[in-house]
C-alpha cells in the first residue's frame, strides 16, 4: 500500500448553527485544536499525498485557519449546499489528478483514527472500489443505514428515504468513503437528486457501483470514532472521549496519573516515561516533558518545555517560552513566562519570572518579581549561575545580575548586579528606642478609647 497515492477529501462546509456561535463550527477546539484540524492530522497521519478541504461560501476564518494549520491543503469552496456528493465535486480540480485512492472525511469529526482511514485504503488496494466506513449503531436514528443483501453491501439508505423496516437496521454509514481514483470522478458525476432532501447524496455511489459491475464493501469501526459534533453538548462529548483515551495512552507509554480523570491534556503534549503527573493538572498546546520530572497537583501548562528530575508545583503556572532546566524547582504560586530556569535553580514560592534567564543552581527568594513590562514595552532580566536573590525582591529590567551575587531581600534593583557583588537596594531601617509605647498611647487617644 506503500506506493499507492491517496487524495483525501475533508467536508466543512456545515454552517454549525446549533452551536450558537459566531465561530465556525469546525473552529471550535478539541483538545485545544480545532475540529478541522483533528480531521487534516487524521487524514496525513493514514498517508494522504494529497489533502482538500472543502467549506462553505464567505469561510475566509476557515481558509486561512486550514493554510495555517497545514499549507499543503487545497481549500475548495462549495458555493451552494447541494448535498455530500455536490460537495466532494467542489474538489474536482483535486479529483482530476490521479490517485490510486480517494478518502472522504468529515470536518466535525476529531475522533477518527488514522488507522481506521488505513484500513479503509487497504480495502481499496485489496479490490474494492467503493469502501463504506460502518458502524453498528446504539441508537441508529438520522444515519444513513447500509442495506446487506446475501452478505453484500447492496445500498445506503438515507434516514429520511428509507422504509420501516430500513430504519430497524443498526449497521449505519460513518460517512467516511473510499473510492478507487479511476473511477471516483464518473461515479459522482453520475449521482442524482431524487431524493427526499432532493440533495446529491455521495451515498448514492454505492448503488451505481453495482449496477455498473464494480464492487461495493463495508470495513467496520467503532461507534465512539465516527461522534460528529453539532453543538456544545456534543463537542463536550467529544472533548471527553478524546481526554480518556489521550489518558490510556500516556499511562501505557509509561508515564503516571496519580488521578487520570483530573488531568487535562492539549493535542500536542509530549511527556517522556517515568513523569508522574499529580492531580489536576491542565496542559495548554505546546508542552514537552522528559523524564523523571515530576508535575504537582493543581498545576496549569503551556508553551513549555520541563526538563529531566525537574519539580513543578503545586500550583504553578508555566506559560509559552518557559523552559525549566533539569533538576530545578518551580513551587506554588510561581508563574514563569518566556523564562530559562537554568538546571537546579529554585523559585520556590510566589514569584513571576518573565523575559529572564534564571542561571544554574540560583535561588530566587520567596515574592520575587521580574518588572518586565512598563506600560509600553517588555525588558529581560538575565540572573547569572550560584546567585541568591533575597525574598520579596523586585527585579526592574532591563537588569542584569552576575553569577554568584546576592541579592538583600526586599530589595528594587534597578541597576545591573556585578558578578559576586553583594546589592542592597532598599531605605535603611530606623530603630527608635522607647518609642513604641508613646505611639500607642496617641493612637488610643485617636481612636477615642
Ligand atoms: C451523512 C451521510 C449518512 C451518514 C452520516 C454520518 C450522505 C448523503 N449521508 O448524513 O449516510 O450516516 O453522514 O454522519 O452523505 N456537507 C457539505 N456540503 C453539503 C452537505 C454536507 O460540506 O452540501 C458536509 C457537512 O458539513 C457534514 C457532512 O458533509 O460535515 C455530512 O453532511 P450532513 O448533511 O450532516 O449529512 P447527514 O445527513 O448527517
Ligand atoms: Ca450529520
């Protein structure tokens, strides 16, 4: 199957309205990525050479959104809603140039594998010329069902067409088709309206297959992959079924959930064997974890990199850019923006490093801050190796302190720390013997008492 082509066809152009939304239906995100995308990454992940989109007339959001998410896309525009096949033949530019096979997929379904896809090549490549992806239905209302004749695939009768007794059968299209590309285009091109919705229905193809001598198979999946999402509730659904089986997946690579149900994971995140995730815990897009690095309880991740034995939270925030260094630790209440936290620096408590390099083995004192940002525009902070930063300092970039200086607490350090040199940067303190108890005294008198 190696050295057969596929051109892959994914259908967008539903208008979502049961969304309530002024976002695309297949914008809206699962796994922090959306819909469309979990259907392109499907559809390359199972070999497609070649990949079209089709969507709805004035979806600029959805063009421009695909070219980002993939640029070897072809977005097609199907002008009028005429039905699935009216849609796949938006791509007929596409269809012309040969393909051994052509898959067609939905937009607003991210939980297809790409092995299922596979499978449905392997279909093709074994004879078939028509492949309908089905699935045995819990309850099979509003699918197209596949009518079964002496054990063979004889037509896919739409909901609204079919007879009673059609409509008992549970084994129903999952809507993902293949074709053989020599004759993907001629099928199409032959299907009609005649129907109860008076759509041209890519379902159809089967029939006319037969008819002309060709020959038609089912390859069954999974009820749970084929979850189309039409509103919120659905995409919900969609989003839970996606985390549990990203959960399987980390704890049969080797990683520990201490409670997989709480944590939340982003289409992307990487996390070597041996990390232990704690409770609760909720990764954004673009997080990379190696191993022995442990994540504490209550912890929100994006944009970053955790590196080997490093110790993150409870209760910690890391946001784009964070890259913490092997062995160090990052405790509760401690937010780190585009920050190195070189390997075996502490910031342990209650601290915001943005712009910064935190130098190996530095310890950052418990409510230091980086002053990163003046109103207009953002400055770095660069702290050397071996330095002590005293609590509850303020650091006012750009500034820079040297390797192995120490910083007083409390101190606002506002000019660069050469390396080594000991910076105290707050007013004096002032002890004035006695006067306590005079103080009181005025104040109790103040206060009427
Ligand atoms: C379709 C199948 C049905 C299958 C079901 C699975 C047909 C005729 N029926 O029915 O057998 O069980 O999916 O969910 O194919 N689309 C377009 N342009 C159109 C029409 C549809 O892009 O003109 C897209 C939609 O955005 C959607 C997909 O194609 O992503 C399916 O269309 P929809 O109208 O929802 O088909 P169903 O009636 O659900
Ligand atoms: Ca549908």
């Amino acid at each position: 199957m190696t050295d057969r082509t596929s051109l892959m066809i994914v259908l967008a152009a539903g208008e979502g309205t049961r969304m309530k939304s002024a976002t695309p239906k297949v914008l809206h995100e699962v796994a922090g990525q959306p819909l469309v995308a979990h259907a392109v990454a499907a559809a390359l992940a199972a070999g497609a050479d070649r990949l079209a989109v089709v969507i709805g007339p004035g979806r600029d959001d959805v063009a421009k959104a695909v070219a980002r998410l993939a640029p070897e896309v072809t977005v097609f525009t199907q002008g009028e809603r005429l039905g699935t096949a009216h849609a796949v033949l938006a791509a007929r530019e596409a269809l012309t140039q040969p393909a051994d096979d052509v898959i067609v997929l939905y937009g607003d379904t991210p939980l297809v594998r790409p092995e299922t896809l596979k499978r449905v090549r392997a279909e093709l490549a074994a004879g078939a010329d028509v492949v309908v992806l089905g699935f045995e239905a819990d309850s099979p209302t509003g699918y197209g069902r596949l009518l079964i004749q002496n054990g063979k695939l004889a037509a896919i009768r739409e909901e609204r067409d079919a007879t009673p007794d059609e409509k008992a059968i549970r084994l129903c299209n999952s809507g993902i088709m293949g074709f053989t590309g020599r004759n993907v285009l001629s099928l199409l091109d032959t299907i009609g309206n005649d129907n109860a919705k008076g759509e041209y229905y890519l379902t159809d193809a089967v029939e006319i297959a037969l008819m002309l001598g060709l020959k038609a198979t089912v390859v069954a999946g999974e009820e749970e992959e084929f979850r189309g999402v039409n509103d919120r509730a659905q995409l919900a659904d969609c989003e839970a079924i996606w985390q549990a089986r990203r959960r399987r997946e980390m704890l049969t690579r080797g990683v520990t959930l201490t409670a997989p149900d709480t944590v939340f994971f982003a289409y992307d995140t990487e996390i070597a064997p041996d990390v232990v995730i704690e409770p609760n815990v909720v990764f954004g897009p673009g997080v990379r974890i190696e191993s022995w690095a442990r994540i504490r309880a209550f912890s929100h991740l994006e944009g970053a990199v955790v590196r080997s034995g490093a110790l993150v939270g409870p209760y910690a925030r890391l946001r784009p850019g964070a890259d913490i260094g092997s062995e160090a630790h990052i405790g509760n209440f401690v937010e780190v923006k585009n920050g190195h936290i070189e390997a075996g620096a502490k910031v342990n408590h209650l601290s915001y490093i943005g712009d910064a390099r935190v130098g190996a083995k530095t310890n950052i004192g418990a409510g230091t801050i980086t002053c990163n940002y003046d109103g207009f525009g953002k400055y770095r902070t660069d702290i050397g190796a071996n330095a002590f930063i005293g609590s509850n300092s303020s650091l006012v970039a750009p500034v820079a302190i040297g390797d192995g200086a120490y910083v007083g607490s409390g101190s606002v350090v506002t000019e660069d720390v050469p390396a080594d040199a000991l910076a105290i940067g707050r007013s004096r303190q002032v002890n004035k013997p006695e006067r306590a108890a005079g103080l009181r005294a005025r104040m109790k008198a103040k206060a009427g008492k």
